[in-house]
C-alpha cells in the first residue's frame, strides 16, 4: 500500500471549520466596535486574518495528511505546525472504529479511529474518508490485527 | 465469600460522618429547636445508612473461581463483575488507623481497563486480605503456568523460576527503608500545592489586608511579604515531610516469586502487589540535591492505576529514595537493562535552548518595563536582564541531560535537569511511536521521539521521549524502535507457542518462529491482495462462480496445505502459513471467520441458501477437474 491522501471534499469540512472558528474569534472585535471601543475596519482586518489563517491551515492540512499500511504497522503522517507521524504496530491494535460525525455525514465522509492500550495515541484517527472506504479500512486493519496475531502487553 | 461483619456498621459512620458536620450546624443556629430535630433526622438516617450497609452486605459476595474473581454487590443495581486473574495488574490493600482499630482493611483490585478501580473489596479482615493477594497471585501464576505464556519468570530472572506451589514462593527482600532515607525523603519533599493554594487565597484577601494597613510604608510590606513567602515556603516544606514521612515511614519491597510486593505508611498502611510480567517502564528520578548527595527515586508502572494514589500523584509503590547505584541494582532486579551509555543531542541544539531562555528573559524584562512604566516608579526595569548570564549555562545543562540509549531489550531516554527523569521502557511494551516535529524544531532539523506505553503515568504526558535529535537519527530511532518491538513481538510468541502447542518440539516451534519474519512482511501484500480480492467476491456469490474465483478454489496443492492467495505478487510465499484453519474452502477468502455472518447481511441475503449449494456444486467439481493448476502451483513454489 502506498500512502494515501485523504478524500478532497474533507478539505470543505476543515475550510467551513476555519470559518466558524475565525467568526467566533471576530465576535469580540465585533463587540467592541458596537461598544465604540476600536475602529470600524478592525473586525474586518481581524476576520480577514483568522480567515486567511484558518482555510490556510485547513488546505495545508490537507496536503500534509497521508496514512499508509506497511507490512507491520500503520503510518500516519500529519501536522502543519508540528508535523507528528505516528507509527501504530499492528500487534498492538486494540480496536478499530468507524465513525461517521453530523458534519461528516453532510459531507458525505467518514473516519476511521484506531486504539492501542497507548494512552497517548489512544485514538489515532484518520478522517477525511469516504464511508465505503472507511469501513473497507476498518476491516482490513481488523484483518490485518488478527493476523499479526499480537498481544497488548498489558 | 462475604465481607467482615464490622464493616457494616463501619461503612455506615463513614457515610453519616457529612450529615453530623450539617447537624452540627443546625444546632448551632437554631438552639430553641435544632437539638430536637437534629437528634431526630440524625436517628433516621443512621438507621437508614445501617440499613442500607446491611443490604449491601447481604448482597456484597466475592469468590475466587477457577480462573476469574467474581464480584457480585449491589443494592438498588445490582451488579456482577467477573475479573480474569491474568488482567489484573496489582492487587492493594490499606487500612487507615480506625480500620487497623476495628479490624478490617480495604482491597483494591486494578485491571488495565477503565478509568477506576474495578475491584474493590470494602472490608474485609486484614488476613482475609492477604489471602485474597495471595491468592490471586497463585491461580494468576497457575493460570499462566496452564497456558497461556510464561514470559514473567524469564524476565523475572535469578531465582525467580520457581511454580507455584501451596504455600506461594519464598519471600525476598529488596528493599527496606532506613531511618536515615526516611528522614531524607521528609527533608527533600517540598509540597509546592499549598504553596499555590495559599497564593490563590491571599491573592483574595490582599485588597482586604492593605485596609488595615493603609499608610504602612514600603520598606514594612517588602519585609512583611519577605518573610511571609519565607513562612510560606517553611510550612509547605514541613507539610510535604510530613507527609511523606507518614506515607513512607516502614517502607519495604521484596519479591515473591514472579511479583513485586511493597508494604508502607505509618497511619495508613498500604501494602499491594506488583506482577513483574506488568510492569511497563521504569522511571528513574532526581534532581540537583539527589544527584549532589548520591541519591535517586525509582518508580515502577504498570497499566493499572498507581497504587494507593488514584492515579494522581505517580506510583508510590516505588523506592521513594536511596542511593544511586541500589537503585538502579534494584532496578535491574526488575528489568535487565544494561549500563546505559547515553547519546546526546547534537550540540547545535544548545543555541536552541538558548535562544528559547533569552525569549522567556526578554519577555521578564519586557513585563518589568511595562510595570514600570504604569506605575511610574522609576525602577530599574532592565534588573531581569542580569539573568542573561545564566542562559549560556542552563542551555548547557539541559543539553547535557538529555539523551537516549538503546539497550538490548530496552529503551532508555533521560530529559530534565531540576527534575531529571530516566526512563526504561522495554521494548516489548512500546504501543505506538510518535514522531513530532514543531516549527522550531524544523529550523533546526531536529525531531522528537517518543514511545507510547501503556504505563499509567503516560496518561500525564511522562512517556520515555528522546527529544531533540537530528532528524536523521530521530527517523532511524523510530524504524529500529518499530523493528525491534516486531521481534520481541515475535519472540514473545515464540515462547507462548512453543508452551501452547509445541509442547517439547522445539525444532518445529523455531521454524515458526523464524518464519514469522515472512509472515509478517506478507501482511502488506495480503492487504493488497485483498483490495482486489474483496471486489468479486459479492459478484460471485451472486452469480454462482466466476472463473476467476474458480481458479481460486481449485488451488489444492497435494501436501493439502491451503495457502492464501496473493495473486499479483512476487513473493515467495512457500512457507506454511501459520495457525490457519484449513477447512473446506481456501482461507483467503474471508481470512477472518468472525466475519461471514456480518457478510451475509451485506445484501446477499436472498440468494444465500441456493449460492450455498452452488459452492458445494461448484467445489466439488472444482477440486475434481482443479488438480492441475493446484499441482503446478506447487511446483512454481518449490
């Protein structure tokens, strides 16, 4: 398996995310211009940054987000700030989900989380997947789990 | 098995203790009537508490079966929890000053899983505690010796190897406290909570106190607030000796077999039980004052909660201090690690950290500034920048004590220098490997590597890091990490299949062991294989066969090993593949069993039973006329 992207259109969940996120944010500038307390150009000038930030990251995100199954671990390769990739042996995979949030079923995606008895990745989770591929993950790590034939070591 | 009948009554003051404390007030503020009332709803609710703690212990009753404890309590829901000797990861009992007056003492029993404790035994008599440790100790050691897997007393090492028997193993003291550790512990605890606790209250009532003093000058409030921090600082001091004299006083850790047994505290005594087969890291730590007189703390972990702590404050079944080389002999005693050798980042990483400290100062003198500047005070505001001769060194020193070190079945990372922590992980226990990089660490090539384990003090963010090396390096550590957990992976199951099924044949048990190699480099191409694979197979359950898959069930070879398909590969996959269950069908098709009732439901459902006879139809002849590509097969395999 080579590495693989994740689907395009989880690049508008991340996008409209950005948005909401940058709107909350403007909100106090916002405020403060109703309460005559900044100029008027400021909640544009900040709206427009956080903006820029926000759907920046999110498509940035996107081109850096691959996960690949190698032939005894799972790869994921992530972060646009602190770029973390996350190896999860197979031996170690405790369960694997499916999942498919309000946001997601909007836009027609789904995500697939892995749990290891690892406290920090305990939810490794790749989203941006289509639902047929997300549960075709599902069952090949699941496949795959079994084979390894692992113990958790716990 | 029930609970100690002086729990009841025991139980029940511990729950009405809080409504006295209400009562009390009650009375206080209401004399003419409260009295009367008071007595009365405190009547009623003692008998409804001592009625309720009866039912409960009624209800309450534990047993220790063949292979699980079970735990059935519960009033109102009841309950009945069944607990596999094997899940459990330490077994610990206290007893306060009342319960050591009346008596009883509580057992906790923790399992990796969930968030709390979930086996918990309220009360029973002190001797019927240590037979339930006991106990569970011997049918878990039973239960491994049975079946499944004997990796403890191996690791265990010297003297160790000893079965169970009757009278459980031999007790062997590792470590006892002295009155001069002891002391030494009180000395050097410094509880820093009050001390941000008292800060948070007279953050309040600093407005409250300057009323009172309202012309008092300067010079009279810096030394009021000098000594006062001073004061603060001395109680605090006092308050984390106390306590952790009270907590360690008596402190002792031997080793019973393939377990660790700790026993401690002058009120309240803990004592527990470690497996060593559960331990996942060992954590070294000390800090400037240690590391001057010769002096270390260990702590051991395992994926249950810390014992006695809830999970708070760290695990305290470890040697709360003593000299360097004991502990880490004691340690070895635990894990075989070798003499670690650490490497160092790369020296460059120094500007880093110095860079970083002459941020934080630029922000101190900064923050001066702007007081300053507010109060119009004229004070030297640059004061703080004096603190840029200590950058150089600090930078030094934080590099200096980091670093990792791979050992033979273990991995060892050192970070801190106020508080230096070393790690040991085995490999065995790495769940996952994460690799970050920050910004930061970009501009310098550098990377950070941590390995994830179950231990409980990694839910704090405490795992084994080996931060800040070079890029290159940090990817080689991540890929030898991953490499050799798969072979202590494989090595683990060796032993557990040589023990399971072998029984004595060792040489066929090392031509699996060896062949695991094979199998676990054949896992991608089964992946793919499969992504191929997965598409015809509704096809063919509705049509009957396609040839494609006729072909598949066909290959046969003579020696009547069914091996999986891996059509459009160029592996050699001659070996045997491992515990798979050959039935009637080729076992690729659907490789997980469990699976084939979920794909029933997949839509196919009308068709079932007349494609079943289809196959039966279709295989038999298949394996009639199939005999030929089956042999060649075999032949391209040899």
């Amino acid at each position: 398996m080579t590495a693989q992207t994740l689907h395009p259109r989880v690049q508008v969940v991340w996008v409209l995310r950005a948005v909401l996120i940058a709107a909350v944010l403007t909100a106090p500038f916002a405020g403060a211009v109703y309460l005559d307390r900044l100029p008027e150009w400021t909640p544009v000038v900040a709206g427009a940054v956080f903006l820029l930030l926000g759907v920046g990251h999110a498509l940035l995100r996107y081109r850096r987000w691959s996960y690949e199954i190698r032939e005894d671990a799972l790869y994921l390769d992530r972060g646009v700030v602190t770029q973390v990739r996350t190896t999860v042996p197979l031996v170690r995979i405790q369960h694997v989900d499916s999942r498919r949030g309000p946001v997601e079923r909007g836009a027609g995606l789904a995500s697939c989380v892995v749990y290891t008895a690892g406290s920090r990745g305990a939810d490794v989770r790749i989203p941006g997947l289509t639902p047929d591929g997300a549960s075709d993950l599902r069952e090949e790590l699941k496949r795959l789990a079994i084979r390894a034939d692992g113990e958790d070591a716990v | 098995m029930k609970l100690a009948p002086q729990s009841v009554p025991y139980r029940a003051l511990q729950k009405v203790s809080g409504i006295v404390v209400v009562l009390f007030f009650v009375v206080n503020n209401n004399p003419e009537w409260g009295f009367a009332a008071a007595t009365a709803v405190a009547g009623a609710v003692v008998l409804l508490a001592v009625g309720y703690e009866v039912a409960y212990y009624r209800r309450f009753d534990y047993e220790l079966t063949e292979d699980t404890l079970d735990i059935s309590s519960g009033v109102i829901s009841r309950r009945e929890r069944e607990i596999p000797y094997r899940r459990i990861q330490n077994v610990d009992v206290s007893r306060s000053v009342i319960q050591r007056a009346i008596g009883v003492a509580a057992v906790d029993l923790e399992t990796a899983g969930g968030s709390s404790t979930e086996g918990s035994i309220r009360f029973v008599s002190p001797d019927e505690a240590t037979r339930i440790q006991r106990e569970v100790q011997r049918r878990k050691s039973a239960d491994s010796g049975a079946g499944a897997g004997r990796e403890s007393t191996d690791r265990a090492g010297g003297g160790a190897g000893a079965g169970p028997d009757a009278v459980g193993p031999a007790e062997e003291e590792l470590f006892a406290i002295s009155p001069g550790e002891l002391a030494l512990v009180g000395a050097l605890s410094f509880d820093g909570r009050l001390i941000g606790l008292l800060a948070f209250l007279s953050s309040g009532s600093i407005p409250v106190l300057s009323s009172f003093v309202p012309e008092a000058s300067a010079v009279a409030l810096t030394a009021t607030a000098i000594v006062g921090v001073g004061g603060l600082f001395l109680v605090s001091w006092m308050l984390g000796a106390g306590v952790a004299f009270t907590n360690y006083y008596g402190f002792r850790l031997s080793r019973a077999g393939d377990e660790l047994r700790y026993e401690r505290g002058l009120f309240r005594r803990y004592s527990g039980s470690i497996p060593t087969e559960k331990v996942q890291a060992l954590r070294f730590t000390d800090n400037p004052a240690k590391r001057a007189l010769g002096y270390a703390s260990l702590s051991i972990e395992t994926a249950g909660y810390a014992p006695g702590q809830g999970g708070e404050q760290g695990s305290q079944a470890a040697v709360p201090i003593a000299a360097t080389d004991r502990v880490y002999r004691l340690a070895r005693e635990v894990e075989a690690f070798g003499d670690p050798r650490f490497s160092r980042p790369p020296k460059r990483i120094r500007w880093r950290y110095a860079f970083r400290y002459a941020v934080v100062v630029g922000i101190l003198v900064a923050a001066a500034f702007g007081v300053d500047w507010y109060l119009g005070a004229g004070l030297p505001w640059y004061a703080p920048a004096a603190l840029l001769v200590a950058v150089p060194p600090a930078a030094h020193l934080k590099w200096k004590h980091r670093g990792y070190w791979l050992g033979e079945d273990h991995l060892l990372t050192r970070n801190g220098f106020w508080s230096r922590t070393v790690t040991v992980v085995p490999y065995y226990r790495i769940q996952n490997v994460i690799d970050t990089r920050t910004v930061f660490q970009r501009r310098w090539d550098v990377a950070t590597i941590v390995a994830d384990t179950a231990g409980s003090s990694s839910i704090a963010g405490n795992d084994a890091a080996a931060v800040d090396f070079a890029t290159d390096e940090a990817i080689d550590l991540r890929e030898t990490l991953r490499e050799r957990l798969r072979v202590a992976v494989a090595e683990h199951r060796d032993r557990r299949d040589r023990f399971e099924w072998f029984e004595g044949d060792v040489g066929e048990a090392d031509a699996i062991g060896e062949s695991t190699e094979a199998i676990g480099e054949s896992t991608e191409a089964i992946g793919e294989s499969t992504d191929e694979g997965d598409e015809p197979i509704p096809d063919a359950d509705n049509e009957g066969f396609s040839d494609e898959s006729d072909e598949d069930q066909s290959e046969i070879p003579d020696d009547g090993v069914i091996r999986p398909d891996f059509s459009g590969s160029d592996r050699d996959y001659s070996e045997p593949a491992e515990r798979i269950d050959t039935g009637e069908y080729a076992v690729d098709r659907n490789p997980s069993d469990i699976h084939d009732a979920d794909r029933g439901e997949d839509g196919e459902g009308e068709g079932d039973e007349a494609d079943e006879k289809g196959d039966e139809a279709d295989a038999k002849s298949d394996r009639d006329d199939g005999d030929e590509p089956g042999a060649d097969a075999n032949d391209a395999d040899k």
